[in-house]
C-alpha cells in the first residue's frame, strides 16, 4: 500500500451544493471496502474481529484482477469499482448490475489514472477487453459478498440507517458546521469551504452540484473522495460505531450497574447512545430479537427511550431523562 503524503482537496459550498446535500449508503461499496480491509489486516485492526470470522470462509480463491484494483493506495480507488449509489438505497444486485454496464472509454480513463505508472498485467484486460474484464471483477465482488458479508448485512444496514439519520438530523437542526462536526479526522468544514485530506485524486476543475454523503462501516481508517464527473461529489466517510457492532467497542458499566438493571440492560444502555434497531442491539448483545424487544420495551415503558420510525424500520435511542441516567451509571 502507498505512504505517500495526502493530498488536500477543498471543496467550496456554495448554496446550492448546501442545498443538495444528500445521504444513502451502498452495498457495493461495503463490499470493495471490506475487501480492502481483508487483505491489508495490518491498517484495519478495529476490524479483526470479522477478519477472523470470514478467513476460512475467503480462502482457496485467486481475488486477482480485484485486488490490483481495490489496493492501489490508503484512499484511492478507480471509482467505477464503486461509484456513487444513485438511489439512497441501492440493492447490491442493482450496483453490481451498473458496474457491468461501465462505458469502456470510462474503465480505461479511469485504469490510466490509477496507475499512472503503467498497468499490471492483472489489469490489462480493462484497457484490451474492458466488457470482459468487468464481468470477471463483478463475479469476484458476487463471491465475496456471498462469504463474507452477505450473512451480516442486515445488521450493517441497520447501522448505516442509524448514522444516516444521526447526520440528517444534525444536519437539519444545527447546519452544516453540525453536519460535518465530529464526521471524520480528515474532514473539516469552515466558511463553506470542506476540507479533505485524502489519496484520491482530482484536478480541481469541473464538478456537479450538491453532495452525496455514504457513511461506510469498512472504510475505517480512511476518507474516500469521488469529484471527477460523471460522478456526483461523494464522500465515504467512517460510521459512527464501528468498533460497537463485533465488540463492545471498550465502554464499560459499573458493577454496580448490572446489579441494579441486570447484565444485559446494563450492556444495552450504552449502545442506546445512537439510535439502533431492535436487530442491531439483539446482533451486538446476542440476543434474540424476541429478547432484544424485551429489553427494549422494558426501557421504553421506564420513559428512557425516544423512538423513530424511518421506512419500515424503527429506531431507538436515549431520551434526556435516559442519558441522564446513563451519566449517573457512569459516575
């Protein structure tokens, strides 16, 4: 992998970019970020845990062309292998779908970019066959959601929908200084200017309005930028709670609050920080959900919770009252 400096991009909002500030998440990109992490363990170590429950499940498989692709550098990939999700809930089959329809010109604009150096013979067929060599990384992106990622998905959707509703929130109530408060150590907003300190690349010349922001559970430790048309302005940034979904991400309740609310509550509580869904928390504590519900409503009914239904699915989170009885637990 690359060391090289990052680079510093500046993005200047006018009203109109402030204005299209959108949200989604996409499976596809879940997928090429997680292939990262999985095959450079070394800069993803939050992530240990799920490496080491998919390495048996990932081994007897030759990943090249994927690999050539997906590890050029820290934040730089060819942005056809994930480009920006153009709904705000893509069905990985649909993403898969679109990077096989690729224009050739886009595969080999992007291949030159990317290895500016000259190809490795892994990668030649993008700039000879671009159709066929499309198909062949689209079957190995098939294979490794299949093993590693597909059986943990719901719970990884339930946690993006949580940041994306975090972040709209804020961005609703506080502007886009909340916004962007706290989104990554590589982000800064000031003055409608975002600064990014990332790999990838742009020439800083032409770019589309608005802004399309993909919180990423993978992505960690990096910052992702995509700027270069066709593609809208996205950034992919580090969810909220990564460390939480296979760990209990090092908070810690006091003895003397398991005795009073009983072990599994006392687990729980902290995770109600941000919102999370009946699935989440059952997935996290292993629960079942019958039982995550019950500790849920449990809390509900003692008026610590507030409760927010996005879609189909339904969030819980600590009211004032529950976080003030979280700080006292805390103590």
């Amino acid at each position: 992998m690359a060391t090289a400096p990052l680079r510093t991009v500046t993005l200047k909002l006018s009203s109109e970019d402030l204005a299209q500030v959108h949200f989604a998440f996409s499976p596809l990109w879940e997928c090429v970020a997680a292939f990262r992490a999985w095959a450079d363990p070394s800069r993803h170590a939050l992530l240990l845990p799920w490496m080491t429950r998919v390495r048996q499940k990932l081994s007897g498989v030759d990943w090249e062309p994927l690999s050539s692709l997906a590890l050029i550098s820290r934040g730089a990939i060819p942005d056809f292998l994930a480009p920006p999700p153009t709904t705000p809930l893509p069905r990985f089959s649909e993403e898969l779908a679109g990077l096989r329809r690729t224009p050739a010109d886009l595969v080999r604009a992007e291949i030159a970019i990317a290895f500016p150096k000259g190809l490795p013979h892994t990668c030649r067929a993008a700039v000879t066959d671009p159709r066929v060599f499309l198909i062949k990384v689209a079957a190995l992106l098939q294979e490794f959601w299949n093993r590693a990622l597909a059986p943990d998905w719901p719970l990884l959707r339930s946690k993006l929908e949580a940041e994306v509703m975090f972040r709209a929130r804020a961005l609703a109530l506080g502007g886009p200084d909340a916004l962007f408060r706290g989104m990554h150590r590589d982000i800064s907003y000031a003055h409608r200017s975002l600064t990014i300190h990332t790999d990838s690349y742009w020439d800083a010349k032409k770019r589309k309005r608005g802004l399309l922001l993909v919180p990423s559970i993978f992505s960690w430790p990096d910052v992702f930028l995509t700027v270069r048309p066709p593609w809208q302005p996205t950034i992919a940034y580090t969810s909220r709670g990564v460390a939480e979904i296979w760990g209990d991400g090092g908070r810690k309740t006091s003895g003397g609050a398991y005795k009073l609310l009983g072990r599994t509550c006392g687990k729980l509580i902290p995770m109600l920080r941000s919102p999370q869904t009946t699935i989440e928390t059952a997935a996290v504590l292993g629960l079942s959900t019958a039982a995550a519900s019950e500790q849920i409503t449990r809390l509900r009914q003692a008026g610590l919770l507030e409760r927010t239904r996005i879609g189909r699915r339904v969030f819980y989170a600590l009211n004032p009252k529950g976080r003030a009885l979280l700080a006292a637990l805390e103590l």
